[in-house]
C-alpha cells in the first residue's frame, strides 16, 4: 500500500511541475492541463522498463569498473527519456518546435531536482512507520 501511495505522489509531483511550466510558457491552462496529464503517464508508464533494463547492466557490470559508467549512463539515459516524451508532448500540443524545445531542457531538469527530494521525504516517511510498527510489535 505504501508503494502505491508513493506512486500516486510522484505522479502528482510530477503532473505539477508538468502543468506549471506548460502554463508558464503557453499562458494556455488548457495544454497545461494537457501536458501535465499525457507526459507524466507516459514517463511514469516507460520508467520502470528503463529501470529494469538499466538494473541489469548494473548488476552485469558490478563488479568491474564500468559499474559507476553504468550508474551514470542509467541517469543521462533517463533525462533523455523525459526530454524526448516532454519534446513530443509539446510538439505534439502546440506544433511549436521552440516550445517542445525548451520544455524538453526545462521539465526534465526540475524532475530530476524535485523528485530525489520527494523520493527522500517518502524514504523518512516509511522509516518512520517502520519504527512503529518495530515499537508495536515489541509491546506486545
């Protein structure tokens, strides 16, 4: 339940970052709605199999040096990802390749800022109800 709960607020997060600066630079609440309901889904709905796929090069190449090249490639690899849904999206809204351009460079970058933060906050959050539950279990 937690994990799914996580989910739905990094989806959230996600949505908002997606609306504000799609509102930001259209002025239109209209595609910013669209784009922060279509390109969160699609990132959110493609992360896991880019997840997985990088998962496996890293434990491939674990022991070696090319583990942190790995590690590393995994993230440029997934800011790609966000870049070319967010460029697609765009385009795809307003035929604008300048907006499908600059969402492309900005949407990514302030996921990639907000999110660790978000995924940080949660981490606190079930570390916490860990701890109770810990401190329940040794009551009885």
């Amino acid at each position: 339940m937690f994990t799914a709960i996580k989910t739905f607020s990094q989806v959230c997060t996600h949505m908002s970052i997606a609306f504000g600066l799609a509102y930001l630079l259209t002025g239109s609440l209209a595609l910013g709605g669209l784009a922060a309901i279509i390109e969160p889904v699609i990132n959110v709905a493609l992360l896991p199999w880019h997840e997985k796929a990088w998962h496996a090069l890293r434990r491939r190449h674990a022991a070696g040096r090319l583990g942190l090249a790995a590690l590393a490639g995994e993230k440029i690899s997934q800011t790609c990802l966000h870049m070319g849904v967010a460029f697609g999206v765009m385009y795809w809204a307003t035929g604008s390749m300048a907006f499908g351009g600059l969402l492309a460079v900005v949407e990514p970058i302030c996921n990639v800022i907000v999110l660790p933060f978000h995924d940080r906050l949660w981490e606190r959050v079930r570390v916490r109800l860990d701890s109770r539950g810990a401190a329940r279990l040794a009551a009885l």
